[in-house]
C-alpha cells in the first residue's frame, strides 16, 4: 500500500448523447460499483464540466439523491441557525453519507482545507440536536505534531488535559458552547487509552486526524459501538505523525476491508476550499 487512496468512494462519468438517451430511460451505471459507491453524473456545457446528477449505488441500484445541507443551531452565535451547503461535488456525497442513518461507520479522507471535519462536526451537532443521538463522543488520539516537542504533562482534570484537541467543536460552538455540551453529558471526551470495555448505545463516535490510529486502534472504535451508535472518523494519509500509523496503514486497511459493506460509507475530498491563502499549503509539496 502507498499513502495514494485507489479507492475514492465515487466515480465521475461524463457520458456521450447516446450514453445519455438510454440513462435517462433508465439509469445505470458504466461502471462495476461498490455497495454504497457515489456515481457523479456530468455533461459539458461550454467546453466546461457541469455536475448534471448525483446517484449512490445500493441493493444492486442506483439511488438518485439531492444536493443536501447541515443545518445547526450554533452555541457561538447566540443560538443562531447555520446552514452549511456543499461547495463541490464531493462534499454533495459527504453529506449524503453523513445523513443516511443506514450506514453506520462513516470515514472521510483528504487534504487540509477539504471540510472533513468541518463536516463531520456541523453533522454531528445537527443529529444531536436532531436527538438521533444521545451524545457525542469524541476520540482523538493524542499524538503530537511530528518534530515538535512535547509540552510535558499538562494540568487539570482529563478533560482539561484534552481540551486543545476540541478546537473543532471550539469553531463551531465557542468556548461556552463546548463547556456548556462537556457540562450537560452531549459531549463527552474518551481518551483512546481508556476506551476498552465501554459499550457505548445511541452514541456518535467521532474521530478526528485517524491518520494517527494502527489498525488494532480502529478495531477497538469501532467494536465500541453498541444499539444505535455510529462511529465517523476523518483522516489525512498524508499527515502521519509517526512510523507506527505508516507501518500499521490503519485506514488504507479500513477502507480496503470494509468497502462494499453496506454498513459502511467512505468519501474522498479532494478540492480544497478553506480559502486562497490555505490552498498555497499544496505548492509546498515535494
């Protein structure tokens, strides 16, 4: 295996008028899917690409579907209501996964900037405001930064300790909005070292950088999840901050062992789209 993913989650199909008429008469597709495989439909108009349809293949079919939003009530702007719709065709699936309630074990992969974990919080913070969970639990584990030095032994309580690694949830919800979650049991930090035995029902599992997980980690997350529980994780192959996660190649194993399950929903993002100034990050690639 290579930090290279072959395996995306869909496949882009631009077809001819031909290809077109008998699509539209009936909708199939020109290529061996995956169970639980997005199919993005273009046309050209123009001379430029368009994104005509967007179709997932399930029970031996395609599933048209529509292009979808989050929507949550932000903690951080006194209640106000935020909606997040997708900027590329590849965030169009990643919300459709998030919100199938059929698919229990969910990954987004990708580059800096893409929105995985942007996504997988306002989805997470809308099916729990949704009550389709009970809480969320957040796993994260604490590895840091390749060639940087370790601050020591932090103080506090455990969650004081692990609060550097909610900054997701801190941008989107605030400093208060967090303390307010941790406070009332929505939100729950676990950390990765204490996690076995537990037996977690009606929980969102969540977690964030799963570059950083061996395959036995990501065994041990998922086997967690208990009666109306789901386990999300995202990942950057790209960003492994030690030689055991490039070794172990944890979520290279996941996707090649779960794909076509059709418990299990993976999206890759390619398009960066945090901002002109972030996508520079690229150009400092070897």
């Amino acid at each position: 295996m290579t930090n290279e993913l072959i395996y995306t989650g869909w496949k882009r199909w631009i077809p001819t008028l031909d290809e077109w008429a008998e699509f539209s008469v009936k909708a199939y597709s020109p290529y061996e899917l995956k169970e639980n495989e997005y199919l993005l439909v273009f046309n050209e108009e123009d001379g430029k690409e368009k994104l005509a349809s967007q179709w997932c293949y399930e029970n031996g079919k395609l599933r048209k579907f529509g292009r979808g939003s989050i929507n949550f009530r932000s903690k951080k702007s006194a209640d106000k209501n935020i909606c997040i719709k997708p900027r590329n065709s590849e965030q169009i699936c990643a919300i459709d996964m998030l919100k199938d309630r059929d698919k229990t074990v969910k990954l987004l992969t990708g580059t800096w900037g893409t929105g995985k974990t942007m996504l997988l919080v306002t989805a997470a913070l809308e099916a729990l405001e949704q009550n389709v969970f009970d809480r969320i639990v957040w796993i994260r584990n604490n590895v840091d930064v390749k060639d940087t030095k370790d601050l020591g032994a932090l103080p506090g309580e455990v969650n004081d300790k692990l609060m550097p690694f909610l900054g997701p949830f801190i941008d989107h919800c605030g400093e208060a909005g967090v303390e307010c979650m941790l406070s009332n049991g929505k939100l729950v930090i676990e950390p990765l070292q204490s996690l076995r035995g537990r037996n977690l029902e009606r929980t969102l599992i969540m977690c964030s950088e799963a570059e950083n997980l061996t395959k036995e980690h990501i065994q041990l997350i998922i086997a967690r999840a208990a009666e109306g529980s789901e386990v999300w994780f995202d990942a950057d192959v790209r960003q492994r901050d030690k030689a055991i996660f490039e070794k172990s190649k944890g979520i290279e194993t996941m996707i090649e062992r779960l794909s076509g399950n059709p418990l299990f929903g993976y999206v890759h993002l390619v398009q960066s789209e945090r901002s002109k100034t972030a996508a520079l990050a690229d150009l400092l690639n070897d």
